[in-house]
C-alpha cells in the first residue's frame, strides 16, 4: 500500500481546474524564440542582496533557438523542446571588495558599485557546426531526441531517410560534430584528453579538422553530456566549444550509443561514474569509473539478458557502496533497431505498457565485491531525475516476514497486504524468504517519477507554446494530465549483503551467453516479481508518494547530504506546477518525512503570474558565514500584475503560504522571529535548508530574465539580478567556486 501525502481542504496549493486557466496569460514564447547570443560580458543590475558567498560561476545550458532558416526544404522547425539548439550560459558572481579595500577605490574615485555583489552575464551557442550542417544538406539523416518527420514526406521519401541514417550512421554525426550536446554540466572532469581523442568540426564544413593542443587540459575545460555517449568540451571562460569525444575515449569496451546526462560523482572521492549501453541483437550494459587521481577508465559491472531490454535513461542513484539503475518501461523497440528506422528517441521506444515492469539492477561498486548484485521489480512507471540514494547495513538475520523498520520513519502497526507488511505511512516491510537468515542491505531511493510517458508528448513546442490549442488539448485531457504531473517517490528494498557480483571470478557474462541460473540463484529475480503487491514484491517498493503541487521536476537537495555520514536528506526544492503554465509555474520546497513528522508539507515561491523559474541551484551557505537578511514585508518589491487581473490575483494570493503554518511566508519568517537572519558565529552548524537558491526566471510579460536569489530556508526573494532581454528555458546547471573571468 502506496502512502500518499493527502491534500487537506486548507490546502491552498490545490491544481488549478485547467478549463479555468488560459495559458495564453502566462507567456513562454520569449524564452523559447528568438534568443540572442550574448558574449558579453554584460554587467547585470542588481537589486536586494545576493551573498558574497554565492561567489563564483553559475553555469546554465539547455535549448536556445528552434528555428533554422535556409534549409534546403526552407525553415526547420524543431518539434521538441529537448532538440532546442544548444546555448551554454555563464553568471559571474563578484562579491563587493572588502571594506578596507573599498575604502581605498573609494578614496582613488573609483566606483564600488554601492559595496553589492556584481553579477556579470555571458552566453554562447553550442550548435552551431549542426546549424551549418543542416542548412547546407538538410537534418534527414541526422539522429534526434523527438524531431518528427515533416508530414509531407511520403512513405518512399520516409524510407530514403532511414537509408541515409543507415549509410550515413551515428558515428559520422559525432565525428563531424554534428551531435546537440547542453543538458547537463559536469565540473572539472578529471580526465585530460589528448587531441587526437577529440573530434571537432570547423565550422561550416562537417569536417573533422583535429583538436588544438591545450583544448583538452583540465583546468580551464568543463564538459557537456546529453543522454548519448558523446562528450562536449567547453571552455569555461570562453563557452566555446573545443571538439568532442566518445566515451570509447574513456576505455575501448565503450562503444555503445546510449548513456545518462547525468554523470554521478562520488562526494568523497570525486571518482565520476556512469553507465554505456551496446545496442543491437544482445544488448549490454557496461558501469563505469573515472579516477578523480589519474583519470583511468575502469569497467565495474557489464550485464545482459533476455529481460532486459534496451532503456531510456537520464539518470540513476549512487550510494556509498552500491550503484543502482533503474529500468523504466522506456524501451527502445527491436533491440534498440527502431532508432535506425525512426530516426528519434521518442518515436523508437516501444508502446507503454502498464502490466510491464520496472527493473531495478543493483551493483556493488566496492573491489571486494564487483558487479550486479540484485534485480528487483517494481509496477511500471517512467522517470527523468533521481534524487537521492542511501544504504542502511542490517547484520541481524531476519526470518522470512519479519518487519523491517524503514530508518528515519516511526513504528507502527503494519497493514499487510498480498503478503507484504507495510504500514499505513508504508514505513514497514517484509523481508524476502530468498535473503532471510542472511545480512542485508537496505537501500532507500528518492525520485520523481510519473504513471505513464505522457510527459513526453507534454514537452512539444506545439503544446508548450498551446500553438493552435494544443496546450490545452494536453492539459485538459484528464487522463494525460494526471499521467504528467510529476511526484516525489520514496522506494526502499532490501538486498542481500554477501555472494559473487557477476565481475568476479567465475561469474561468466558474455554478449552471447546471458545468465539465467545466475539472475535464479543469486539476484533473486524470480522472488521478487511484482504479483505480491501493486508497488513492489516482498523485497522491496514504493513506500510513499507526494503529489503535485507539492512536488515538482529537476530535483536538486543540499549537496552536503549526500555524504554518507549525512545521508538522509529532508529537504529537496524542484520546479513545481500549479496548472497555471503548460510549463513550470513555481519553485517548491518538499519536506519527504513531512507526514511522519507531522512538519508542513511544502512551501512556495511567491512569484508573479507570468514568470517561469528555471531549474533551483542549492548553495549552502558556508559555516561562521553571515546569514540571509530576509527584507521585511513592507520592503518587498512589488510585483507587475498579469494581463488578466482576476488570474493574476488569484495565483499570487495562492502562492504565499506554507501548508499547516502561516498564511504567508512572510508570516513563516516574522513566527520564527527573525532568527536566521544576521551574522552567524564561526562555531555556527548550518541547517540542512540554510543556504540559497538561484534561479534564472523568465518575465513572459516583459519578455526579459533575471537571476533570483531566494532564501532556501523560508522561499522568500532576497535579490535578484536583471537583464534587459530574455534568456532561454533551460535545463541544468552547476555552481563552481572558480575565479571568474571578469
């Protein structure tokens, strides 16, 4: 039994009826069309505070234009927001100069810019060799996250496509750096590649003309990563894309085309890990570890096998021993042949289908113990992010369904149903015959995660931007909007502790030889198949479940709690939805043991109707560091109304409160007093949620962005930095603590 967090009738978050939402009141289209290239830099107008400790670089990447005039067929236009060009973007964050320091401008007649924070802006496109490309030769033999096939084409000409692709194949767009690469950002790789490992393409010919020399050193290089193999190098001053490079490069076992955007990094070691996936008749998984000392490539698990099929995959789960990915029903049809025949991601996976189930494959990481480990089954669902992950050793044998106390949740009375013990809260269960009597582990993940694809038909720029109604076709339609709301999941399972993983010696997996008496006698995949219970066999399963509006996408925590020794995290902020915007409408902050605790559920940014919040970055603020100054209420900057007055009032009364506490969050700060506000002592312990947030929001209505800096603890602005043009609705970023370039 799934525990839901249930909206109360005091719930002042509740979705809005979308018959009674016009999405046309909250524009998108300024940071979807028409964005410029900036390379600046351009100083950035600052109001309120920003902290000197925010000190360093914000970088941002996601989809820039979705047009390309002057094809061969006339202008394309890009069917989905994941395929949007590439454009890379950089917020400088420069604390004022010391007081003495200042004094001294002050005295030389120099400006100190009134002792504030600067924040200097650059930006730089990422796709231009695949803009150049395209309008030289066309895109049908180029490979593509969703873009559909123009409906003109007939079914020869359909097929004249996929025999280019066929001819043309994956390997000469990468070599001819014709791949869109600005997802995710991944700092300081710890690997240097040499330049004959770096494919780049100059600029207009598709030819690859080799890497110059210093472009794959470290210290000044950053790289891109989408859900391919493929690497971008950026330079982290410049935002100029240096070449890229496979993850054959990496180590030659590699060569498959599949792999996550997002890259885990050990926050110990720093070691980076991933996973590559070799499509064909007998497709294989291999994990893989970078050295943060020397960069060498090592391959920790490779697994097949005939129930594992080809997935999509963003990202997975990394705890201090185990590594874990999770299979949603995201399969690329015909052993991942249908990309050849489709050309796309979306159109190649296979029809969702509810009675399938989610794999879960879980790898010990350590060298005493290499490989797959467990396979647990869960009810179908899909997902983007992970959140979170942590292992709890159990050395007391348990016997066959005895309960199992879920760390961080309170005891109770169980409910049991189909044979697994849970409670109400879904805070129990039942430990699987195939472990009992043996140590174990308990792993718990955290993740947002939907009940069908849906969401992936939600992100056409045709519904985005409700082009001729299709957004509200979208989000009227019942069925799909429930499909597309995401939620916060808790999953908890227990796995056994000792036996070979399939790394070890006389553990034998080869590309033609799958493991069948292996997965029986060791992974337990047969025990643990999801007939026992709806969520998850006796071994594990989703324990608890928080909706939308108190749970939102591209999930970030206080990077400090994925340490091991902090592990287990209360706080995570995301991009909430209110079913004000065919996109998101808000930044949420979720406390995930809100119900056992009884501590409010959720809190809200009070932002204007109109203006989209781009993914949250979590800065903790530094221990003896001086504390937020939230400003008093009567401080606040007005924010403009909306052109619908009525909807605009509406969505800004309703986003103030935090739920079960006071009406607004300025009363949430005045209750507590103040408190966090001041200098802080050089013995302080920060709080998981003291820090800031940073954001780069867009103004539909003035067609204009700005980098926000929100309170995490309270979601109360305390500065921003504004732009007179837009910038575009990206995906993800990273902070750095590097010097900026200006």
């Amino acid at each position: 039994m799934v525990t839901t967090t249930k909206p109360s009738s005091a719930d002042m978050f509740a979705l809005r009826d979308p018959k009674s939402v016009s999405f046309e009141d909250w524009p998108n289209a300024p940071g979807l069309l028409g964005l410029r290239e900036e390379r600046g830099p351009v100083e950035m107008k600052v109001s309120g505070e920003i902290p000197a400790w925010a000190a360093g670089s914000l970088f941002r990447t996601g989809p820039g234009e979705s047009e390309i005039r002057g094809t061969p067929t006339g202008t394309l236009k890009i069917s989905h927001w994941f395929d949007g060009l590439g454009h890379a973007h950089r917020f400088d964050i420069i604390p004022a100069p010391p007081a003495a320091a200042a004094a001294e401008l002050e005295n030389n007649g120099n400006s100190t810019r009134n002792q504030k924070t600067r924040v200097v802006y650059t930006s730089r496109r990422q796709s231009d060799d695949l803009v150049n490309w395209i309008r030289s030769k066309g895109d049908d033999r180029l490979f593509s996250f969703a873009q559909k096939s123009d409906p003109c084409v007939g079914l020869f000409g359909k097929i004249m496509s996929t025999f280019k692709r066929a001819t043309f194949g994956r390997a000469s767009q990468v070599s001819r750096g014709l791949e869109n690469i600005a997802v995710t950002v991944l700092e300081q790789p710890p690997i240097q590649l040499e330049r004959e490992d770096v494919l780049v393409a100059k600029s207009g010919s598709g030819s690859n003309t080799g890497m110059p020399a210093a472009a794959g050193h470290q210290s000044n290089t950053m790289w891109m990563l989408t859900d391919t193999s493929s690497i971008s190098l950026v330079d982290k001053t410049t935002l100029e894309r240096l070449g890229v490079a496979t993850q054959q490069k990496l180590h030659p076992e590699l060569t498959g085309p599949f792999s996550c955007a997002h890259a885990a990094r050990d926050p110990i070691t720093g070691d980076i890990y991933n996973y590559n996936l070799e499509v064909g008749p007998n497709p294989i998984y291999r994990v893989f570890r970078i050295d943060a000392v020397d960069g060498a490539t090592e391959i920790i698990a490779r697994f097949a096998h005939r129930a594992i099929e080809p997935t999509y995959m963003h990202s997975f789960f990394l705890t201090e021993r185990h590594i874990i990915l999770c299979l949603s029903v995201a399969q690329v049809g015909y052993k991942g042949a249908a990309m050849m025949l489709r050309g796309n991601v979306v159109e190649s996976l296979a029809p969702f289908d509810p009675s399938q189930t989610t794999k879960w494959i879980f790898i010990d990481r350590t060298a005493a113990r290499r490989g797959v480990v467990a396979i647990r089954e869960t009810k179908a669902t899909f997902y983007f992010h992970t959140i979170n992950a942590w292992e709890e050793s159990a050395e007391t044998s348990l016997s066959a369904g005895q309960e199992e106390h879920v760390p961080g949740q309170p005891e109770g009375s169980p409910q049991k149903e189909h044979g697994a013990s849970k409670l109400a809260g879904g805070t129990q269960m039942t430990i699987d015959a195939a472990i009992k009597d043996k140590p174990h582990w308990q792993i718990t993940c955290d993740m947002v995660d939907y009940d069908s694809r849906d969401i992936l038909n939600g992100l056409y720029y045709d519904v985005i931007l409700n082009r001729d109604g299709a957004g509200d076709a979208f989000w009227r339609d019942p069925e799909r909007r429930s499909n597309s709301l995401p939620s916060l999941g808790r999953y908890v399972f227990s796995i056994p502790a000792s036996g070979p993983g399939t790394n070890q010696p006389g553990v034998k997996i080869t590309s033609r030889e799958i493991w069948p008496d292996f997965v029986k006698n060791h992974l337990g995949l047969a025990s643990t198949a999801p007939t026992q219970a709806a969520d998850g066999g006796a071994a594990g399963g989703r324990i608890l479940r928080i909706p939308s509006p108190r749970a939102g996408e591209l999930p970030i925590i206080n990077p400090d709690r994925d340490r091991p020794e902090r592990h287990h995290p209360l706080y995570v902020w995301s991009q909430g939805t209110r079913g004000l915007n065919t996109l998101t409408d808000t930044l949420v902050k979720t406390d995930m043991d809100s119900e056992a605790a009884g501590r409010p559920g959720a809190a809200f940014w009070e932002n204007p109707h109109g203006h989209t919040p781009g993914e949250a970055i979590f800065l903790p603020r530094p221990r003896g560091a001086p504390h937020l100054v939230t400003p008093a209420a009567d401080e606040r900057k007005p924010w403009p109304s909306g052109p619908s007055s009525s909807s605009s009032s509406s969505s800004s009364s309703s986003a103030s409160s935090e739920i079960g506490a006071p009406a607004t969050a300025a009363a949430a700060v005045a209750a507590e007093g103040e408190a966090s506000q001041g200098l802080a002592g050089e013995d302080d312990e920060p709080e998981e949620d003291d820090g800031c947030l940073l954001s780069v929001v867009l103004d539909g209505h003035k067609g204009t962005s700005y980098l926000v800096c929100l309170d995490a603890k309270t979601m109360v602005e305390v500065g921003r930095a504004e732009l007179d043009f837009p910038i575009g609705i990206g995906f993800h970023g990273a902070h750095m603590k590097a010097k900026p370039s200006v």
